[in-house]
C-alpha cells in the first residue's frame, strides 16, 4: 500500500505540469496531465478507503474528505454506479434519469472558497444549471426624488445587465475502474468532487489575471468597458502604473481611483487585494511592508488593511491592485450536471473515461476596479529614524490614460499626446484621468474652474466646453487638453 504522503507528492509534480502546460497554451499537455491527475486522485481516494475499511464513525470520516450524504445524492451516486457497472455503460449513461445534486456543485464551491486565497475574495457564483443571470455592475446607486423622468429611470437602470455564463467551457475527464466503483455511493462523491475542484481551481486563476476573453474569463490586467476596443474577441492589456513605494502617498492615490466607477459614481473602497508573484512577494514586497524594529522583530509598514495574494499567474514584475468584489465569476455545470461516457481516451480493460462538462465567464463589473503596478523599482520600507538615501525616482508626467464618458477622443488617447477633441450629443459626461507615475499630482479644469477626478461635467451647447488636465510630478509638467462640442440631437 502507498503512503498517502508519497501520493500528495505525486498529485503536486502533476499539477506543476499542468500550470506549465497552460503557460504554454499547450491544450494536448494539460489534457494529458489532468486525466493523469486523475488516476492520481482516484489511487489516492482507494488507499484512503482501504485504510479505514473498519471505520464507521461519520466524523471521522468527515474529517478526510468523505461526507455524509443526502438521500438525493446516495440515489443519484447509486444509480451512476449501476450505470457505470453496465455492460454497455456508454448507453446506461446517456439514458440515466437523474442528474447531479446542486448540493455537491456547491460543496465543490465551498472548498474552493475556504482553501483558494483569490477565488475566497472575489464574487465567485456557483450557477448550477442556469446560463444567463442579472447583475449590478454600479458601486452605489442612489435613488431618486420626485417625478421620474426617461434619462432618470435609464440612469437608475443602466448598472443592470445580463450575463451569459456559458461562454467558456471546461470539460473534465474521469477515469474509473471497477474497483473504483465497489467503494460505494460515500467514496464516489468524494472522487467526483475533488476531479471538480482540481480542474476548476487550475483552470480559473490564469484566466481571472491573464484571461483575454476569447474563450476564457476578461482577467483583472485587461481594459474592460462599452468604449474599450476588443479585437479578435482578445481585450487589451491595462497600461502598468510605476510605484516605488507601498505607502499612504502612492498606494493612497490608487486607491482613490478606485473609489470612483466608470460613470462617476463614488464607492466604499474595502475588501482591497494586491496579486503578486510569488518571486515578487518575497523579493520585492515583503521588503516593501516590513522594516526592522529596536529590539528585534519586524513591523507591518502597510498603510491601510488590504491582502496581499501570491499567484504564479501574475508576471515578474507586476502586481494587481484593486476591489476583490468587483471581479464577478460565474461557474456552473453543462446538461444540468449529467455526466457523460467518453470516446476520447482508451485505458486498461477495467478502466472507463466519463465527462463532465462545466462552464463559466468572469469579467471586472468597471475598469476602474483594478489597476495594474509596475513594481520593478519598488524601494523597501525602513525605519522613520533610520537616515537613508532614497533611490531617484524617474520624473514623469504623462498620463497613462483619460476618459470622457464612454466616448473615443479623437485622436484615440496616447500619453504623448495632449491636445483632442470631442464631440457628444450626451447632457453630461465623467471626466476621469490616470497618471502613468503614481508620484505625479494632477489638477483637472473645466473652462478653467477646478473640479474633481471622476467628476460629471454638464456641457454647454456648442464647441465652448474645455477641459484640461495639468499633470505634475517633480520639475517635469505637462498638460492636456480636450475640447468638447455639445451637438444638438
């Protein structure tokens, strides 16, 4: 008999080579590796058995993995396992009359939640069998006194939308041989759902960072947005903000750009993460959070409560700042939760491949949820009566990007360029600016009076509406400047 230490070994080699196979988008490896995973996971979940084939005790077997079921998931494991034990199991499948309980979807969920940093922060949905659902993609919506007019109801509802959860497919492959099977309705469950949790916790991180959006989740590094530009169903990547410091100056002025959404409106900034990799988490960050102290130990030098995450998804050399909420995913299973006899692969006599499809999208509800850090030049924190000379910080006052409403400013926006126009036949836009240097301060007009970042603007019938965004940041200024035009509709 292995030693189950020596198979959790062999379980975590296995993984590696699937996190290397979707590096290098290499679809046929991670196949390979994932049904080599669970043959893996199917000996692990057998040794586990033979080893407590004595024992009784529900709570101790709880406390392995192996849960009590309900009389609806004993019958629908029963009958699978009748299925599965068929001659012609192929079609015994197919024809089963039950499906999947949601009771075990949702205890896959419940573990991916309790034992996955990322996945327990953001707004991570199981949807069972359903395909599209309604969301709140505002911050803050606030209600409205008196007479309803049309551009006051279309305001209230237009944080609303629906949501297809069906747009990227996951399949998951299950080997089981016969002595699989003779454990019993309690041992399936317990094979069935750690299969789900390895592919969905595999598959879901590199897509909720680096997801393009063509055929995987739009991750947290991507532009997101009605006037966002999607080409070849790929978004485009987020322009990375230089921070040398994880103070309350740098960090602070991030996080006030999040505290504003994409239509002007403010939110509560809480539930704050920072992804790094984890190369950068100990070379770059923790020297940027902890100093030493007199007498021994270390101190925390964050200035506000936030989390910091390592993920190898995220690369060298960036990190990923923002709202956890305000990224949704939504994950569920395909033919309401029916698992499928396949062709795909051949095994040893007494072994059979049976599918189970899933399904999910993830997405940002705003751009302005998460902001991108080029953390290349990140200082360490010190001691505040420690004399130390401060690493020169490269001067820059260019912005990485500026927003009026949800149009396309003519040119289309590069930070070299400082002079645009505009025309709308909107009342009102917000006018939001980011710098490309998180040192740099801005102050930003509208016909020479100052207002807000993120702020809505009423316009002016005519060509008379200019706003202009002065960007300083030590001895280097620079300043943009858009004019508008309020065409009548």
């Amino acid at each position: 008999m292995k030693n189950l230490d020596v198979l959790q070994k062999e379980k975590d080699a296995i993984v590696q080579k699937m996190n290397d196979a979707i590096r290098e988008n290499n679809a046929e490896a991670f196949q390979k590796s994932f049904v080599e995973l669970c043959d893996k996971i199917q000996e692990s979940v057998m040794e586990e058995a033979r080893s407590m084939v004595e024992t009784m005790d529900h709570e101790v077997l709880a406390g392995r993995g192996v849960r009590q079921l309900t009389s609806k998931e004993t019958i629908y494991y029963q009958k699978l396992i009748e299925a599965m034990k068929s001659p012609n199991p192929k079609q015994a499948v197919e024809n089963l009359d039950v499906v999947m309980p949601e009771t075990v979807i949702d205890q896959v969920f419940e573990d991916l939640r309790t034992n996955h940093p990322l996945l327990s922060k953001i707004q991570f949905h199981s949807v069972t069998g359903l395909t599209r659902i309604m969301m709140n993609t505002n911050g803050y919506q606030k209600a409205a006194w008196g007479k309803l007019c049309a551009e006051i109801v279309q305001e209230l509802t237009s944080g609303f939308k629906e949501v297809d959860v069906t747009l990227d497919k996951l399949s998951a492959f299950m080997p089981v041989c016969k002595a699989m099977l003779d454990l019993g309705p309690a041992w399936m469950d317990r094979y069935v759902r750690e299969v789900l949790y390895e592919a969905l916790s595999n598959g879901l991180e590199d897509g909720i960072i680096n997801g393009t959006g063509l055929d995987m989740p739009i991750g947290m590094m991507k532009q997101v947005g009605d006037s966002v530009t999607v080409t070849g169903g790929k978004y485009p990547d987020k322009i990375p903000v230089k921070i040398t410091k994880l103070d309350n100056i740098q960090l602070g002025k991030q996080a006030a750009v999040l505290a504003i959404n994409n239509k002007g409106q403010t939110r509560t900034v809480s539930d704050l993460i920072l992804v790094v990799n984890p190369v950068d988490y100990f070379s770059k960050v923790l020297p940027a959070i902890q100093y030493p102290v007199p007498g021994g130990g270390y101190a925390n030098a964050l200035p506000f409560p936030m989390e910091i995450i390592q993920s190898p998804a995220v690369p060298v050399g960036r990190a990923v700042f923002g709202i956890a909420r305000l990224y949704f995913l939504g994950s569920g299973i395909e033919n309401n939760g029916r698992i499928l006899y396949s062709d795909d692969y051949r095994f040893l006599e007494d072994e059979r491949v049976y599918l189970i499809k899933m399904y999910a999208h993830g997405f940002a509800t705003d751009n302005n949820a998460f902001i991108v850090f080029d953390i290349t030049g990140l200082q360490p924190a010190y001691y505040k009566v420690e004399v130390v000379e401060s690493a020169t910080d490269v001067e820059n006052a260019a912005l990485a990007d500026l927003r009026i409403g949800g149009h396309v400013l003519t040119p289309a926006f590069v930070g070299t360029t400082t002079d645009y126009t505009l025309t709308t036949e909107d009342a009102s836009n917000t006018v939001m600016a980011v710098a490309e240097d998180a040192t740099a301060s801005m102050v930003i007009t509208y016909n020479d009076k100052e207002i807000a970042n993120g702020s809505r603007i009423t316009w002016e019938s005519g060509a008379g509406n200019v706003v202009k965004v002065k960007v300083t940041d030590g001895s280097q200024t620079k300043t943009y400047q858009v004019t508008v035009t309020k065409s009548e509709e």
